[in-house]
C-alpha cells in the first residue's frame, strides 16, 4: 500500500500527463530564456575580465582555457535559441528532448570548470556546481525521472574526475546538494500536477453548469437562449460551400391536448416530441432546441439534400403520431417550415422571420404538414 502510494506520488497521470509536459515546456522556455540572458551577462564579464583586466591576458594557458569555455558557453547558448525558435512548431516531445539536451550540456559545462577549478586548486570547493544543480531545480521543472538521472550521473561524473582531489566532506555536502535538489523536482512536479488535476476538475463543473444552464430542464435539449445563440454564430457558416438549415415545429391543437386530458398528459406529450426529435435528428450538426411551449426548432449546420430534409420530417411526423396516454392514442401533430439558407450575410432576425412565416403559412393552409423553402 505504501510503496503504491509512493509510485502514484512520483509519477504523472496519463489523464493530464500531455497537459503536464505542454504545462512544463512553456515555463522551461521562459526560464532558460532567463538563463540565456544571464549567461550571456555573465560570461560577457568573464571575457572582458580575461582580455583586459587580467595582466597575461590570452598569453597564458590558464587564461586560453577559461576564455574558450566562456566562449563555448555563450556558442552553445546561442544555437539553443536559435534551434529552440526554428522547432518551435514542432511535437512538445521534440521540443522538451531538445531541452534536456541543452541542460546536459550545461551541467557537464559546469562539471568541467568546477574540475578544473579543483585540479588548480585542491582546496577549493563545489561551490559552482552546488550552486548550478540548485538553478537547475529552483528554476526548470523537469520530470523525475530525467532530474534523478541528470544529477545522479553529474555527481558520479564529478566526483569520478575529481578523485582524490575533493574531500570526504566536500563529497557528501555535494551529495546533500544533489538529494535535496532532486526532493525541489519532486515537490514541484508534484505540485504541479495537483494544480492541472484540480484545474480540470473545476473545468469540467463549469462545463456541466453551463451545460445546464443551455437546457431546457425538463427535456434536455437547448433552451431558447442558447439555440438562438448557436443559429446565429451558424449563419457566419454559410458560404458557396456550404448551407445551412433550420427546421421550425409547432405542436397543432396542443391546448385542446392539455384542456382534454390535463397537464401530467401535455407534460408527456412534450418529452415524447423531444425523444422523436432527437432520435429522428441525431446526427453530430445537428441541434434541437426547444423556443417555447410547444415551439421546438432544428438546426442542420451543413449542406443536405431537400429530399433528406424532407424525409425526416416526415419520418419525425410519423413517429409523433404513434404517441399514447394510459393506452389512449393522442390526436398529436406538428406543422414545420424548412428553410435551407444559401444566402450569405443574412442576419439572425431576417432568417427568424422567414421561418417564421412559412410556419404561418403551413398551419393556416394545411396543418400537420411541412413546407420547404430556399434562402438564396
């Protein structure tokens, strides 16, 4: 149980593991940006220290050595942002590898100066490299995996080419450093996948209350806000390419249904209508929608056929007439107005309009039927 509980702690879900790497790429960018400046400042410095404040100059070998270091510093740093602009494109997978390279490279940098600083002087210390490995966690969140390994091995690496040179005490300061360094990782990763999770779990609630709040609660298909909202961002759909549609139903005599048999009975009625509609129009583009009483609306969002239109209208006329009340069969029908808009730059209230006419028209020449008509 405890040992479960530790690999849960260390690893990333994959529920949120892309969100996790996406979350940890974007804050690196940044930081090693930071770091890219400060190393260019830095080591700009040390070049200038080397030339001109330094009485041998590049005269000496001690002197060549740092100043191509420094050199080799700010090189590599400059093809890092460079390659890191040029991909910027590219999968977050590449991207973060393409980071990790450049972070090896920084701490094997700073290995071999701190050796090297070490070989001159035995006395002195890891300072440099303590003070590195610490940059590396404060600033960059790296997985875990990747942060054990990179400064567990630099730490072999170091203290293999400084044998017999660093001290007992200086080892296991650094190897402190080291451990501690890889707890900051752990904690933040951790950190930050308790931040995405709790950030997805408060997404999802307010998506379900939206959700909720664009449904009509007894029928659960959109209310009348949020059908007009969509039909009106649909219009900006429609071009030479493609049309849309927009079916409007009204229940016929539904009064003398509610007055003959009460409102439990209307209330049925109205559910059985929005269970054929959306059996009848169930496909992804298309929505239902419910603009009061015993108005309901259809929204097809891509181009289709006046015969299919037509068909399922009909096949939704059909299954409303085979509705039933305590084994009574209810004298339920329905007249719709079809209109198929080609015509761009119409606004809501104008296709409204449209609609709403042919919908007059239906029920005052003939009720229980459909009228289609093309918008162009």
């Amino acid at each position: 149980m405890i040992w479960k509980r530790v690999v849960n702690f260390l690893t990333v879900p994959s529920d949120i593991r892309e969100e996790f790497y996406s979350s940890c790429l974007r804050k690196n960018k940044t930081s090693l940006l930071i770091i890219s400046i400060m190393i260019y400042l830095i080591e700009a410095f040390n070049v200038i220290r080397v030339l001109f404040m330094s009485r041998s100059g590049l005269s000496s070998l001690n002197n060549r050595l740092y100043f191509y270091m420094y050199c080799i510093l700010m090189g590599v740093t400059t093809v890092y942002l460079f390659l890191q602009r040029l991909f910027s494109n590219r999968s977050v997978t590449f991207q973060r590898r393409m980071q990790y390279i450049a972070i090896i490279f920084f701490l094997l940098w700073v290995i071999s100066l701190n050796t090297y600083d070490m070989i001159r002087n035995p006395d002195a210390e890891a300072y440099v490299l303590i003070m590195a490995i610490f940059s590396l966690t404060i600033f960059l969140q790296l997985s875990n995996s990747f942060a054990a390994f990179s400064l567990g091995a630099g730490y072999l690496l170091f203290i293999w080419l400084n044998w017999g040179v660093i001290e007992k005490g200086p080892a296991i300061n650094l190897a402190i450093a080291v451990l501690v360094a890889i707890g900051i990782n752990i904690a933040q990763c951790h950190h930050n996948v308790v931040e995405i999770t709790q950030r997805k779990e408060i997404n999802k609630i307010n998506r379900q209350l939206e959700a909720l709040l664009e449904q009509d609660q007894m029928l659960s298909i959109l209310n009348k806000s949020a059908f007009e909202y969509r039909l009106q961002n649909a219009l900006g759909l429609v071009d030479a390419s493609n049309t849309i549609s927009v079916l409007m139903l009204d229940l016929d005599d539904f009064k003398s249904v509610n007055d003959r048999y009460g409102h439990p009975c209307g209330d049925y009625v109205l559910m059985q209508v929005a269970k054929s509609l959306k059996e009848v129009f169930c496909e992804e583009d298309q929505l239902i929608g419910r603009l009061g009483g015993d108005e309901f609306a259809v929204l097809q969002l891509h181009s289709i056929s006046e015969k299919r239109l037509e068909k399922l209208a009909e096949q939704f006329l059909a299954s409303i007439s085979e509705i039933r009340w305590n084994g009574t069969s209810l004298p339920v029908g329905c007249s719709i107005g079809i209109i198929q808009v080609r015509k761009t730059n119409l606004t809501y209230n104008e296709l409204y309009k449209e609609v709403d006419q042919l919908l007059y028209s239906v029920k005052r020449d003939q009720k229980g039927r459909y009228q289609f008509k093309i918008l162009v």
